[in-house]
C-alpha cells in the first residue's frame, strides 16, 4: 500500500500491469478528502499519451522506479472516463463507477450487511427501488499509420524530332553563251579536285531535374454513429398478500 508520504515518489513513474507491460507515466495523485490517503492515481493512455486514466492506488507497488498494479494494461485503458470539477475532486458517483469496473471495494466505504431475511431490510415503511445507470464515455485510439516514401525508378521516354541532311548529287551543265567565260577560264587539259561538305542534324538528348508536385499526407476526421452498450440491472419492486381497492 502506497501512503501519503510516498506520494512524491509516486509522481513520474512509469506505471506497469500485472503482466509487467507498459501502460504509461504517472501523471497527478487524488488522495482522500477524509483521511488523506493516496487513492488514486492518473496514467497516461492512449494515443501519444494524449489520455490520462485512473487507476486504484490501494493495490499498487512502489518497486525500484516503477509502479506496479495487479491490473491488466488492456482493462486499464478501457476505463470509464471520468472529469474532476474545477476543485480537482472526484465525486461520490465517479468514484463509486470506477471502484465497480476494477472489481475492488471502496476502502472508506464499510462493507454493507448481508438482509437477515427476504429480498431486503426496510428502516421505514417505504422500500427504496435502485438500478444501474450506463455511462458511455469516449477515448482516442491508435488505428494505423500512413508513410510516405520516395524512391528513384527509370523508365524509357522517346520523342520524335525533325532532323535535316544534306545529299550531293551530281549535276551536268552544257557549255553555253552564258557560262563559256568560266568554262574557258582554265587551262585547255589539267587534273583538278574540288571538295564540297555534306552535313546533316543529329539528335542530342540532354537532362535536367525539375520540380513537378508536392505531395503530402492529409487527415480527414468524419462522424459516424456507433452503437455501445451493455448490461444493467435494475430492482423491481413487488408486492403481493394484498387486493387493490378500485373505486367506482
């Protein structure tokens, strides 16, 4: 049992269940308004830790730097959720909910006296009708995760491109009145060599590296009606030895 004086000590730890698994750090210490004790303490659940729940620190064990209770980490991050009012108190009711889901008596509550006989034991001549009522709360869990990676492939790109050549092609011209003087211009018989360049286009491909989107991940958060529930149970009232007068 963990007391007031070691609540300090308590504060920070990291809070594992019976199966030694990691539920969380302690988050803030609710001791009892009456006596003082350390009754409660908050771990930090759910996603990113974002979710302080409460656990019983009746049960719990102070071990080296760690803080022990005979819990499973599963029912620990299913409990009720409860809200502290701006005092920082839990109330009856709260209180009461929480100790029924861990399965645990409330310590400052005496344990209620079994009837002597019949379904109850009335003080008065009323009989008090009780039932359970659901509380429904809601927490943040994790679903899945999303990654983005980038990587490099290749892939063939063609294009097509107009591309111009020259061709020779030998041509004969007959000695006229218009072009004799430059037929006449040289020697009566020689050798000669006269070149001419052929030329043509080629392709030449060449690269760069552009920007050309920028992708991100994105979070849509949608409603939707979900159905949750359970049992409850509810007293029924009865009576019987007697014959109800209607009037006329």
């Amino acid at each position: 049992m963990i007391t007031k004086d070691a609540i300090a000590s308590v504060l920070g730890r990291t809070a594992y269940d019976s199966s030694h698994d990691r539920i969380g750090k302690v988050g803030n210490v609710y001791v009892d308004e009456h006596t003082g004790q350390p009754e409660w303490m908050t771990v930090h659940t759910g996603l990113f830790g974002r979710r302080e729940t409460f656990v019983p620190l009746e049960p719990a064990q102070v071990r080296d730097n760690e803080v022990v209770v005979p819990f499973d980490k599963k029912q620990i991050k299913n409990a009720p959720t409860v809200d502290v009012d701006e005092a920082g108190h839990l109330s009856e009711q709260e209180e009461a909910v929480m100790y029924d889901y861990y399965g645990i008596r409330h310590p400052t509550m005496p344990q209620a006296p079994e009837p002597a006989e019949g379904r109850g034991k009335a003080t008065d001549d009323a009989m008090t009708r009780s039932e359970e009522r659901l509380h429904v709360g809601k927490e943040t869990r994790e679903t899945g995760r999303a990654h983005l990676r980038k990587y490099v492939v290749t892939e063939d790109q063609q294009e097509t491109v107009p591309v111009h050549r020259e061709k020779i092609r030998l041509e004969h011209e007959p000695v006229t009145e218009a072009n004799r003087a430059q037929a006449m211009a040289g020697p009566e018989l020689s050798e000669a060599d006269h070149e001419v360049v052929r030329q043509e286009e080629q392709p030449v491909v060449s690269k760069e590296t552009v920007p050309v989107e920028r992708v991100r991940l994105a979070k849509d958060e949608t409603t939707e009606q979900q159905q949750a529930g359970g049992q409850v149970r509810k007293e029924r009232i009865e009576a019987d030895g007697f014959q109800e007068e209607r009037g006329k």
